[in-house]
C-alpha cells in the first residue's frame, strides 16, 4: 500500500486527534506542545495539510480534521496504540515503548499491525492472565526460566 502522507505529517494529524479528544478542540500552541516543536513549524504543517484537505486551518481559530484527515489520524492512532501495547507487554517502561511506538508505527505493514493487534488481544483476554507472561517476567528480572528450576537437579543437603 502506497503512502498517502510523509510520516510527519501522519503525527501531525495523529497530535491534533490526540489533542482535539483530550480538550474537545486543537489549537497551533497544543499541537506544538505535544510535538515537541516550535508554533511557526505548526502554522506551516497545518498550511500544508489544509491544501491537501486533510484538516481545517483558520488563524486564530484552531485546526479540526476534515473526515479524510480524521480518518488517517485514527489509524495512525491505532498503530501507535497496538505497538504501545505489544511493547508493554514485553516489560518495555511505558515512556520508552510510547517513544518507540512512535518511531515503529510508520514502518511496520499493516498485516504486521493487525497480527500485533490480535497477540495483544489475545494475551490480554487470556482466562487467568497467562501463566508465561508472570514467566516472562521472572525471566527479565533473573535471567532464569522459572520452569528451568523444576529441571535443575535437586541440591544436596550438607548432612550424611
């Protein structure tokens, strides 16, 4: 699938949806907080993706996502989220995997993001929450499968 829109401008509609839901409206100094960017680089962006009518830009008043915008905003959104998750699951600090969400999201096929998608699901609706991932777990802390003890030979006691 061919991209519709540089990766920047996928985080900038990504921002404005984030943002818009977060305080019911978006504005240049909002989407320029959340970006980490300075509100000229945001004035020209939002120039940008107002000609290719993917948002709705007026001085003084804010930006809004026209539907075809809204529509690559909640995908991209999507992306990031599933990649979050997956990455969490892996014990990766929320702040990192969030980080590093954002980088992956633009790479990964959309077959590849779905497949993330269902694994997540999966061991999140698990009966009991898998017993592998308290494993896993054990694992990044020790270095040692917890299974791995139940094979080790039994320790000899000191006593004849």
């Amino acid at each position: 699938m061919a991209r519709m829109v540089s990766r920047k401008a996928e985080d900038y509609l990504e921002a404005i949806l984030n943002v818009a839901e977060r305080k019911g409206y978006a504005r240049v100094k909002d989407v320029a907080i959340a970006l980490q960017v300075r509100p000229p680089s945001v004035v020209e962006m939002l120039r940008k993706l107002d000609g290719q009518g993917f948002v709705l830009y007026q001085k003084y008043e804010g930006v809004r996502l026209t539907p075809r915008g809204n529509e690559i905003a909640r995908v991209v959104k999507n992306r990031h989220e599933t990649i979050r998750a997956f990455l969490e699951l892996l014990n990766v600090p929320a702040k990192i995997a969030d980080k590093d969400a954002c980088i992956i999201e633009h790479e990964l096929e959309p077959t590849t993001i779905e497949q993330l998608k269902n694994f997540v699901q999966f061991v999140l609706t698990a009966p009991d929450h898998p017993q592998w991932l308290a494993h896993f777990e054990t694992f990044c802390e020790t270095g040692v499968h917890p299974c791995a003890e139940d094979e080790r030979e039994p320790k000899l006691s000191n006593t004849p």
